[in-house]
C-alpha cells in the first residue's frame, strides 16, 4: 500500500515538472520569437542620418473630437515599427469601440481628476471573459429582454497620467464626460510578434462608418490630410470616403439570424448613412454600470495603495479577465528618482503593470524643472519614441558613427524618436520640460553615462585617464563632479572631489 502511495506521489511529481517545463518551454518560445520577428521586419529600418520632430501629419474631424495620425512612412517610426495617434474627445464625445492588429499603449494627456465631478471612462471587451458588471434587477432576472437591465465588463475611470495597456484584437472604447476635452496620445506597435498582418496598423471598427483615411497608410506617399472641416461636424462630412465598420459587408439575413434581430436592425447596426466620424457625441449623458469608491478606497488609492511590486508569472496573482489596465504614472509618490532642484522618472513595466510583460512594452514619464539636465544616456533594449506633453528643450541624439541625427528644439505636442543603443541627452528650457516614453520593452533599461550609478562611475580612473588621453586629476572630475543620478540640476560648473 505504502509503495502505491509512493508510486503515485512520483507520478504526480513527475506530471507536474512536466508542466512546469512544458509551459516555460513555451513562454520562451513565444517571448523568443517576438524579439527575433521585431529583429528580422525591421532590418535596414535604422539607416538613417538625421531624424526631425514631427508633428501629426492628418488630421481628421470627427462629430465630438479630433483624430490627428503621425506620418507612418517618417524615418524614426519605420524604425521603431510604430505608430502614433492623438485623440480629443469632447464633452460628452465617445470614441466608438474598435480593436486593432497589434497592441497599443495610450497615455491620457489631459483629463480631470479622478475625483472631480468630470472623469473619462474606458473599457476593454476581454475576449470569453464574463460581463462582471450587472444590474440589481438583471441579477434576480433570467430574461435579459426585460425591461432596460443590462450587463457588461468592467468600467474604468480614466485620469490625467493614466498609462493603458490593451492588446492586439482587444475592442475598447473611451467616454469623456468631464466639461474639458479628453487628450488620449498611443502609440501601436506593429512590428509586435502579435501583429501577423503588414506593417500598417488597421483600426476594425464595431460600429459608425469610420473615414478611410483613419486607417495605416505605410508605404503610400504623405498627403498631409486635414479632413473633416468645422462645418462637417455632426453629419456634414459626407465628401469624405468611408471605410465602413464591419458590419458593412455581411448579409443581413446573416446579421439578423447571428444576433436573433430582425433584418430592419440588422441593416441599421451597419451605420452605412452614418457621416459622425469615430468619436460621436451622446445626446444624453451616457448611461452604463459603474460602481463608486468608499471613503477606503479613495484612501488607498491616493496613498498608492492596491497591487504593486514584482510580479510572479505563475498565473494565480493575475488572471487575463481580472488584468490590471491602468496605471497613473504623473503620482509623484511612485518616482523611481526625485531631485528637488532638477525633477523625477517614473517607470512603467511589467513589474508594475503586469500586462505589459504579454504586450511587450512600457513607459517612462519625465519632469524637468527649468534648465535641467537628464543624464546622457543609451536605451539598451528598446527604442524610445518620446512624445513632449509640457513645455519645451533641446534634445540631442548621436549615432554610433559619433554623429548627430538630432539636435535642435522640441515642444509640447511634438514626437522624437531615440533608436536603441543611440546616446541621447535632454535639457529643459526656461519653462520646464515634461514628456512621455513609450518603450518597445516590457522591461526597457537605459544606461547612463554621466553622475552616480554611471557607465563611467564603472570604469577604473587610470582606464579613463588613458582612453581619454588625459590626467588622472582630469579624470577623477569626470568621474565625480556630477553627484547627482539620472536627472541634474542646472548648477555651475564644480570641483567637486570624490563622494
């Protein structure tokens, strides 16, 4: 008996290796073949001498909002495999939900508190996950033809500084109901291992009759598009050509057998006569399920409070359906470096956010008061499109030749982009400069240069003394004038001796 109890525990041991084995086997697959897809589509993408900061270049009006597409064919997004989008969402304005061929982090710009009495909503249609989210009569009822009771997934308030994290395939749809305009800035990465069509982002729409001109257009020559004028909000963009929702092209008798309608809705849910553009305004304030926080909740929340630190990939913290989508990266409390006289980073992975580690990307947000230096630096494993939320400042970026691709000014509203490995320097003007990073990296690492904790804080001083050619006196300032990490204050010129 005791040696069928032995044999059977060996066997269940024996089982459960296995499927550890099997399932780190495949998780390396696939984080393997991501990195060497990215690597193999963007080949000769990195060739370049000089790179620009670039604003939208169309731009597209829609009923409640504005849409306005970075240029897709510029050098610095071919070579990150991205492409960049700006949303403003009016009062009351929804931008239709849509899914898209490769994942995408959104970074809300502007947005009001999220206790104030306006606030955006957001959510995400996680595919075969239940809809959690019910009313009190929908409860007790089995029939969900009754009445106006409804059901449906998670809604999330969305805030200044929020980072969001959705999926490729992954419909969602955002909402603006505060009294000033919602900014939502994303970048799509298309040369993710989840992207398995072309390198052009496609927008699949579930609903209006989107303008053709929203969806990629790598590869075809810039057109510099502003459509949609004033006078086309609200059903006077007729001229434009249409894309169509998905809908569109499906019978109708298969429509109305599908959802068990009638063939007059059928026809009507392909929006086909719709001229409102992607982001609608809601006559009425928009109605859905959404519980309020208790006075705890709002405590914790404004301390911080909820799950952070290092995640374990062993799929019982997490599951997909209860995945956190959200993170505010403006908290100056989760800096990862503070400098009282110059600013702070704060970082976004997959450590923190954990579905980034299954899209592959992360984020950095930057804060410099004026005349405020972030050290030299390298991106080690990722490239980094940097898009200025605030302010302005000279950027400088050099190649592995020692030369300079960028070197000028940047302002709010403008996108630059640090390829991997090129050594980038930043430096605030006279009011300030802040920017988001997204990064092509769940865990993206940067390597600093100058100050504490610095590539040249590493090397011996005599090695420095002879690489540069210089004394050994020159190179212990080198070493050790700067004291600060990461970011520096504007301070004058120092002797400053070793810490």
């Amino acid at each position: 008996m005791a040696s069928s109890a032995s044999l059977l525990s060996l066997a269940l041991c024996s089982l459960l290796l296995f499927q550890v084995c099997s399932a780190q086997f495949e998780t390396g697959r696939v984080w393997g073949s991501s990195r060497s897809q990215r690597k193999s589509q963007q080949q000769n993408e990195c060739q370049f001498r000089r790179i620009n900061a670039q604003e939208p270049d169309r731009r597209i009006t829609s009923e409640a909002g504005i849409t306005e597409i970075w240029d897709e064919n510029d050098d610095q997004f071919r070579c990150a495999g991205v492409a960049a989008i700006r949303h403003t969402i009016e009062q009351r304005g929804l931008l239709l939900p849509a899914y898209s061929n490769a994942p995408k982090l959104i970074y809300v710009d502007q947005g009001k508190n999220m206790w104030s009495a306006g606030r955006g909503y957001h959510s995400a249609a996680i595919p075969g996950c239940p809809e959690t989210y019910q009313s009190e009569q929908e409860s007790e009822s089995r029939d969900p033809r009754q009445g106006s009771r409804d059901q449906h997934q998670k809604i999330r308030k969305i805030r200044q500084g929020d980072i969001i994290a959705i999926p490729a395939g992954v419909a969602d749809w955002f909402y603006n109901d505060g009294q000033s305009p919602l900014v939502l800035v994303q970048i799509m990465d298309t040369s993710n291992f989840a992207n398995q069509l072309d390198q052009n982002f496609r927008k699949f729409f579930l609903a209006g009759n989107p303008q053709r001109e929203i969806q990629g257009q790598r590869g075809q020559p810039s057109r510099h598009l502003y459509r949609g004028s004033e006078k086309g909000r609200g059903g006077g963009g007729g001229q434009e050509q249409r894309s169509g929702n998905i809908f569109q092209a499906f019978d109708e008798q298969f429509l109305a057998e599908a959802f068990n309608i009638d063939t007059d809705l059928a026809r009507r849910i392909k929006n086909e006569n719709d001229n409102r553009g992607i982001i609608v305004r809601v006559e009425e304030q928009l109605e859905f399920l959404s519980p309020e926080f208790s006075e705890e909740e709002r405590r914790q929340s404004s301390q911080g409070g909820g799950r952070t630190g290092r995640w374990s990939a062993n799929g019982i913290e997490e599951t997909f359906c209860t995945a956190k989508l959200r993170h505010n990266i403006n908290d100056p409390s989760r800096a990862d470096i503070f400098n009282p006289r110059a600013g702070r980073l704060t970082t976004v992975n997959s450590f923190n956010l954990p579905i980034l580690r299954y899209i592959q990307l992360s984020a950095q947000k930057g804060f410099l008061y004026r005349n405020a230096i972030m050290t030299p630096h390298w991106n080690m494993n990722a490239h980094s499109i940097n898009y200025i939320t605030r302010g302005s400042g000279q950027i400088q970026i050099v190649n592995e030749n020692g030369e300079s691709v960028f070197d000028g000014q940047v302002q709010e509203g403008q996108i630059i982009t640090a390829p991997q490995n090129f050594a980038v320097i930043k430096r605030a003007g006279s009011d300030g400069l802040e920017w988001i990073s997204f990064k092509t990296n769940d865990n993206a690492k940067i390597n600093q240069i100058a100050g504490r904790a610095s590539t040249i804080r590493a090397i011996p001083q005599d090695v420095l003394a002879n690489a540069f050619a210089i004394s050994r006196e020159e190179a212990q300032r080198i070493k050790f004038n700067r004291r600060e990490i990461g970011i520096f204050s504007p301070e004058t010129r120092s002797r400053g001796r070793r810490d």
